[in-house]
C-alpha cells in the first residue's frame, strides 16, 4: 500500500543519481530546504553519498516513510532545466542506457557542485615584448585562451615556473582567479564582421532567420572544404549572441585546433569555452559552472559537450557531420550528431550539420524535405577545385618493396622543385602492418586481440592498435626460433617516411599520426609547422584529412585507396569515399592548383571513378539505391547485440541462448549470433547479432522484452548498439 502525502507531512522527491541505473530513487525533503526539480543534490546511497537530480516530486512512494532516508544536501548551481532532463530521458530510452549513467555525462565533474575556492591561473596578458624560445613556447600554449595552473603550464610548455614568473613580471601573463575567469563570457557578435559572397549571405540569411524565431530547425550547411561554411554559421552565432543565448559547436576532437580558436577569437574578441578530452580537472569546473550558470556563450566541444547542462542554448553547430569520431563507441553508445538533432529538437532551436561529404542519412533527410539543404557550390575567392587522377598501380608499378608509384613520385619532384608541399596520405601507423617469418610463415599476433601486431620503428616495438599491448621487436621468430627471418609486409605512414627519405634525402619530412602527435600542444605546433612553411612532405594518417587549411599543399598523393575497401563494413565505400574525397581537400586552396594522385589496384571501382569525377551526388545516389534495395539505413533500422566475456564457451553458449530467444516478428531480420570480426579484443572473446528492422518498428522496445526473457550471467556482457556504425 503506497503511502500518501498528507501521512508523513513531509514532500517526497524523486532523484535520479549520477551512477549507472534506470530509475530514480525516493528521499525525503528536509524542511526548509525549498528544492525544485532540477535541483542538483546529494543523497545517501546504500552505504555511500551520492550525486543527483531531482527529478520530479512524486505524490505517492512504494518506500514507506520510516525507511525513506533525507536529501543531504542541494548545491548551490542553478537547476538543471527541462530540456536537458528531458535530453537526458530521451537519450537512455533510445540508445537503451541507464538514465543515470547519462546524467553522469551532463554532471561530468562532481566537484563543479561545490562552491569553489579561488584558484590561481594564468593566462595571456596584454603586454607584447620580444621573446625568446622558452618564452615563445608558454605564448604558444596560452594562445588557446584557456587558463592554467603555474605547474600545468610548466609541464605544457616544457619550460622552468621561473620563465612563467618572468613574463608574469613584464605583463605578457597574467594571473586570474580561476574561478571567476568564465570563459567566453562576453563574445561580440561585431567583433570583426565578413563581407559574404551572395551564397553565403543567402545561406546565413535563412539561418539566422530560424535563430530568431527559436524553433526547430534543421540544416545541412553543405560546400567544399574552404567555401566559407564557417564563415557562414559564425553569422549565425553571432544573431544568437545578440538574443542573449549561447552557442555549442561540436567538432570531431581532432578538429578542436588553436587556428579554429584563433580564427573565433579574431571574429568574436574572445576564445570560445572549450570541452574536450585533454582538459584537467579544474578547466572543466570553471566550463561547467560557466555553461551552468548561462554566463559562457559560446562552448566549443567533443561529443560530450551535447550533455552539458546549457542554460539557455540557441543554437547547435555540428562541424563536419559525416565524421566517424560522433560515434561513441564506449560506455553510453550514441551517435552525437543524432542526438545534437534530438536535443535541438526538444530544445526548439536550429540545428546547422556541416560537411563536404555529407552522410548519406543527412542527405536523405534533405532529399526527404526534413532538413534544409544549404548550398556553397564553390570555394571562396574562386579557387580551383584539384583537379584528381586515378594511378592504376597495376601499370604504374612501384619498386619491390616500394608504395610510391614512379608517377607519383616524379609529381612530387615537380612540387618540391617549386618550393609548394606535398601531402601523402595513408590511413595507417607504424611501420608495417605486419611481421611475417619468411622461413614458417608465423604471423605475430596480439595475444589478446584478433589482430596482427604493428611495427613501430621508432619505438622499436610492435604494438596492438586494438588493446595497447606492446612487445620489443623480437630478434627470432617466436615460432620457429629463425634468426632475420622476420620481415615486415604492407606500409604504415613511417615506412612511407623511409621511402620519402631514400627518393628526396634533402625534404623535410613530417609524420602526422595519432601516436606522434599524441598532445594537442604537439599536433598544434605540427600544424603551425607545416602552415608555415617548415616541412615540405607530410605523411600523415587521417589526422591530416580534418578540416586544416594548408595553402601551399599543392600536391596529394594517396597510397593506397583501396585501404577502406575491405572489411564488409555497410558505410565501407561511402566512408572510403569520403575520407579520400577530405584529403584530395587539403591539396591546393588560395591561388594555387592542387593535384591529387590515387594510388589503387581497383581503377575501375565507384569510388575511384566518381571521385576522379568529382560527382558526390551520382556517388551517393548508387549507394542510396544499394541501401534501399538490402534494406539497410537509411531506409531500415539496424541495431547490434555485442556479447562478450573472459570464457569463450560460456560466451557462446549465452549468444546462442539469446539468438534461440529471437523475436519472430513481421518486419524484423536477425542475423548470427556469429564470431565477431573481431573475435577476440582484449582477452575477451565476442559474438554478434545483428538486428535488422522496418523503420516503423521500436526497436528499442523489442530489444527490451527480448533481453528480458534471457537470464545472462554476470561473467558476460551484453551491449546494445543501437544504429551500429562499427561492425567489427
Ligand atoms: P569551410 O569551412 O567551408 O572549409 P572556411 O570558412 O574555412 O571554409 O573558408 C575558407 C577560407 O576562406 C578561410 O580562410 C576564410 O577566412 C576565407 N573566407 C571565406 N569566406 C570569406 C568571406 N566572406 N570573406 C573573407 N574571407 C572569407
Ligand atoms: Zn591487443
């Protein structure tokens, strides 16, 4: 019998907690205490205090009063508001989490609830002095406008404090509280104002248009790389600005570099809030409490920053939608562009994707009428697109253990003849992708991960992409016991680099890779290197393919094009697609032509074809009928269930179980349970089923009552990926 509100006197409040579970829980609300829903609290939990939200207060609880245990505390923040909580339902009901465990992503910093205490940091100061290469470096890491404590920029700069203490001294630092540096707190929307070419201005007219109408409004923002998409959404922002709202740019993290934020800071007077992986603990309190509080405009992030919670959000930006990176692959499985468009949704504002390679389920949206499509056709100040051809390796051979065709090669002569850049692109580390022994043929392999171990020479070590596990370059084979038997097959970007050196011993060569370029303070100066003119070739993996302005690359090659192909995967063409299409991008923009070179065995291939072309709609039009015809997204819903666990015959035995207990339904296809590609990934072993369904179905929900007849032990895993994108 539920007890009622008149029996114990007291408000009852329903708090959702910050830990992984679907369902609020009831306290008490002491007297006085004067809670809303919203209200951030804490609240016992089991033996520990934990953080949450109230929810909502509920007149009747299944707890009966003389268990229920108090409200320990409320924060002194302002509340939660009801879109983000109704965000944060929304996004557990359908990626199929727990709602605490999302709430946990919009709270990200626990200590952000508590009063602060000031906190020194130091930031750029007015003053301007010649400076010397160690003072150069602390300059160069401030130049992002976030600030820092005295030892983190120590360590950043890699410099002495005393070099902090002597800028300090002469004004060119400066030293703020913490806590009361809110960032982005008063960008101007007339800062330094562009004059737009006629597209641009028709397209930031209908975007500013739905900015100050604060409705729903979906947009896809669409032009090549450098026709001035940013130029045309910071007019957007800046209409926001001006009605007191604030801003969320999402990027693909690797984006997020100090030319994004300096070319933000020259049109608004100031950086833009930042949220991104590298922060320290106390740069994301001072955000947090800024975007909290409503007083930071403008919050530049990684996917995770969609789960902040916005005071008073107007507008949402997704750069570069197509990319893979939106995808959280880990924990909470969402799609953030997906989800930027539900928040928009329930928030009633617009929307703008960006990309010059939209995914095929954004342009069916605009084909559909659901989005706007807004069109920049050419690049601005008229330069040339690059003009592609295709080097069918099968003629143009390169030499014996060689990946530069002849061709390519004399093209790169030419370049660097004429003082301009070259970019090599191949989408993959290390040195070789595998080490083979020529007298057994034993491949190395992870001991934990289906997957062969890749040679890193400049480690000396062979590494596994897929769980980290590393080993020193063995000096035999570990199967056979042959000496100089190993040799390595296929390239990664450093042999690439060895081959660049043989053919041009005086280039200045610059690997760009995930694990070179492993600080954002490494990858900005790598960028600044090549900006300004220090490198001459690039070699880089597809950290090179984002939206970087390079204008004296002139020349592109692509190893090998046909990398992406393999694999099975449902978006392998249009990702490879895209991808190639991204770095033929960088070559050529300003006054110079660009040329691109396509390496690959498969010449006459879609993709090679329509990218020589340059026809993207005609590229994704096949690919749409393909999809309609295998009833594959966007045209049907696919979900995955991944079980994985330590035991590879109880693992098994749980798929089978769960694959027994399918739904058969009208509209629904399951495919497996089967070995994953991947079958193995860190010592553990996985299995995959695939759910195939009508779009008219719930998917979610026939998952739930599927799961729910199964008993899985705690030994293994199930996870549900809903709209998988990885199918390994
Ligand atoms: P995209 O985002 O489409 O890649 P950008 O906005 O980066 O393109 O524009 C490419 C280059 O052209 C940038 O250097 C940008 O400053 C410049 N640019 C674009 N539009 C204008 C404009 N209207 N006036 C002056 N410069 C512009
Ligand atoms: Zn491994």
């Amino acid at each position: 019998m539920p007890f009622l509100l008149q029996e114990i006197k007291m408000r009852i409040c329903a708090v959702l907690v910050t830990s992984p579970m679907g369902k609020t829980y009831d306290y008490l609300e002491p007297e006085g205490m004067g809670l809303e829903t919203g209200d951030y609290v804490l609240v016992p939990l089991g033996p520990r205090a934990v953080q949450g939200v109230v929810w909502g207060f509920p007149d009747a609880s299944e707890v009966p009063a003389s268990k229920m245990k108090s409200v320990i505390q409320k924060y002194d923040v302002p509340p939660m508001d009801e879109t983000t909580r109704s965000f944060v339902d929304w996004v557990a009901q359908y990626n199929m989490a727990q709602r605490g465990a999302v709430l946990k992503m919009a709270v990200s910093v626990p200590q952000a609830l508590e009063p602060p205490q000031p906190l020194t940091g130091y930031i750029l100061g007015s003053k301007v002095i010649d400076l010397n290469e160690m003072q150069k470096k602390v300059v160069e890491v401030l130049s992002d406008g976030m600030a820092r404590r005295l030892s983190e920029l120590s360590k950043q700069a890699e410099v002495g404090t005393s070099v902090i203490k002597t800028l300090l001294k002469h004004g060119v630092v400066e030293a703020v509280d913490l806590f009361a540096k809110v960032p982005c707190a008063n960008p101007d929307p007339d800062f330094a104002h562009k004059d737009l070419t006629a597209d641009q201005t028709k397209a930031a007219a209908q975007i500013v248009e739905a900015v100050s109408k604060a409705a729903f409004h979906p947009f896809l923002l669409d032009g090549v790389t450098g026709s001035g998409k940013t130029e045309v959404y910071f007019e957007a922002i800046a209409e926001c600005l001006r009605t007191g709202k604030q801003v969320l740019i999402l990027m693909p993290e690797i984006a997020l570099s100090n030319s994004f934020i300096t070319r933000f800071s020259s049109r608004f007077g100031v950086a833009p809030a930042l949220w991104h992986s590298s922060m320290t603990p106390a740069q994301r309190r001072v955000t947090w409490r800024g975007v909290a509080m409503g007083a930071s405009k403008v919050i530049v992030g990684a996917r995770s920053a969609l789960f902040l919670p916005y005071a008073d959000l107007g507008l949402i930006v997704v750069d570069e939608e197509h990319d893979a990176a939106y995808k959280q692959e880990e924990g909470i499985i969402y799609h953030a562009r997906d989800m930027a468009v539900v928040r928009a949704h329930i928030q009633k504002i617009p929307v703008v994707l960006t990309s010059a390679t939209p995914s095929l389920e954004t342009l069916q949206n605009v084909w559909d009428g659901r989005y706007t499509h807004l069109q920049l056709p050419d690049r601005y100040g008229g330069a040339d697109k690059p003009e592609i051809k295709i080097l069918d390796l099968r003629v143009d051979k390169p030499e014996r253990q060689h990946f530069v065709s002849p061709v390519l090669r004399d093209e790169m002569e030419l370049t660097l003849a004429k003082h301009e850049q070259v970019l090599l692109f191949l989408n993959r580390r290390g040195f070789a992708p595998l080490t083979l022994c020529r007298t057994c043929g034993h491949r190395i392999e992870c001991p934990k991960c289906t997957a062969w171990l890749v040679e890193h020479k400049r480690t000396h070590h062979l590494h596994c992409h897929h769980c980290g596990y590393s080993m020193k370059e063995p000096e035999k084979c570990p199967s056979c016991g042959d000496t100089d038997s190993l040799v390595a097959c296929g390239p990664g970007v450093e042999r690439i680099a060895d081959e660049v050196k043989e053919y041009f011993p005086d280039a200045r060569i610059m690997v760009m890779a995930s694990d070179v370029l492993d600080t954002h303070q490494k990858l900005t100066s790598a960028l600044a290197d090549i900006r300004e003119g220090r490198v001459d070739v690039i070699i880089g993996t597809q950290v090179i393919a984002k939206g970087h302005h390079f204008p004296q690359i002139t020349c592109v090659g692509i190893i090998d094009a046909d990398l992406g192909l393999s694999g099975g995967d449902l978006r392998a063409t249009e990702h490879s697609f895209q991808i190639l299409h991204q770095v033929a991008g960088r070559a050529g923009r300003e006054q110079l032509k660009g040329h691109v070179y396509l390496q690959t065995y498969n010449a006459e291939q879609r993709v090679m074809q329509m990218l020589a072309a340059d026809d993207r709609d005609g590229f994704l039009a096949v690919e749409a009928e393909e999809r309609r015809r295998a009833h594959m997204p966007p045209f049907a819903r696919l979900a995955a269930l991944v079980i994985s666990g330590s035991n590879e015959t109880v693992t098994r035995d749980v798929a089978l179980t769960i694959g027994r207990a399918a739904p058969h339904a009208q509209g629904v296809r399951i495919l497996g349970p089967a070995q994953a590609q991947m079958y193995r990934i860190r010592g553990k072993y996985r299995q995959r089923i695939l759910v195939q369904a009508d779009k008219k179905l719930d998917i979610q929900k026939m998952i739930a009552e599927w799961l729910g007849h199964v008993k899985i032990p705690s030994s293994v895993r199930v996870s549900v990926d809903i709209d998988p994108q990885s199918f390994v």
